[in-house]
C-alpha cells in the first residue's frame, strides 16, 4: 500500500511540486538538500529525545526527580522539534515527491506519524495533570507513555526504511 493507490488524485499535485523553483533548487544545490536533512534529523533527535525522557519518567525511571519538571525542562524542545520537522519534512518531500507517494515506508511513516500525534493528543485530553504532577501515575498514564515510545520510534524507523524500500 502507498499514498498514491489511497489519494490517486495528488500524484498531479505531486509532480507540480517537483516541478517549483525551490524543489529544483534543493534537487540542483549542493549543499541545500544536505542542510535540509541535517536539520530534519537534528528535529527527530529534538522531539525524539524530548518525549522519550517524559515518557521514561512517566514509566517510572528518574523517580527522584518531579514529573512536572521534566515535562517543563523537556517541552521546548520537542516543540523546537515539531516546528522543524514540519518545516524540513515538506522541503525534503518536494525534491521526489513522486516516489515517495509510491513508496509504502512512506505511506507507514505517515500512518504512524498520525497515530503518534493522535496518543499525544489522547495523552494531554485524558491525562495532561501527570505532567503537572496532579494525576497519579497509573496503569493508564503509564500505557499511553510505552504506547508513544514505540509509536515514534516506529515513525523513525518507518522514516529510515523509506531509503530502502
């Protein structure tokens, strides 16, 4: 399965993309498409790291130190992450849109991309006071923290297969 089988309608939009100035520009540059990985991967380090230390506390490890804390200490740079992800991923996207909507890594990685943001988002609606150490740390807090940890390592790994499939 792949992005184009299931919205046939964007590879149209997808070639006109490829076809943009920037897109020619990143695909011609030496240095544009390699600085604009850099930073994508610099993004996945920064929300990766960052949420992987919240959900460890949250799973228990460092119990020493308040949850409230580390959610604090970690916030701006998963946020730093999330901007920049947003803002490389689509300039990557661009260079060869055409074959990463035919790839199914790609397809994956989306999926599971929405999947990880859809538990974050379940997270702060059912259980945003833990990060304010207001909630206890229950059998549920502590599901939905493995349930991101494994859902965004997916997301990297599915990223990373997109080079190989």
């Amino acid at each position: 399965m792949n992005v184009a089988s299931v919205l046939p309608g964007v590879v149209p939009m997808a070639q006109a993309l490829e076809a943009t100035a920037l897109a020619r520009w990143l695909q011609q540059s030496m240095w544009g498409y390699p600085v604009v990985s850099a930073l994508h991967i610099v993004a996945i380090a920064l929300l990766l790291g960052a949420i992987t230390v919240v959900d460890a506390r949250l799973l228990g490890f460092a119990r020493q130190v308040p949850v409230a804390h580390v959610a604090r200490a970690a916030w701006p740079f998963a946020a730093a992450g999330v901007v920049l992800a947003l803002g490389t991923g689509p300039l990557l996207f661009i260079v060869q849109p055409g074959d990463y909507l035919v790839n199914p890594a790609f397809f994956w990685k989306l999926l599971l991309l929405l999947a990880a943001f859809a538990n974050v988002a379940w997270f702060h609606l059912r259980f945003s006071a833990a990060l304010r150490g207001g909630h206890a740390l229950t059998a549920g807090v502590r599901a939905v923290a493995a349930l991101s940890i494994a859902l965004w390592l997916a997301v990297l790994f599915a990223g990373r297969m997109i080079a190989f499939v």
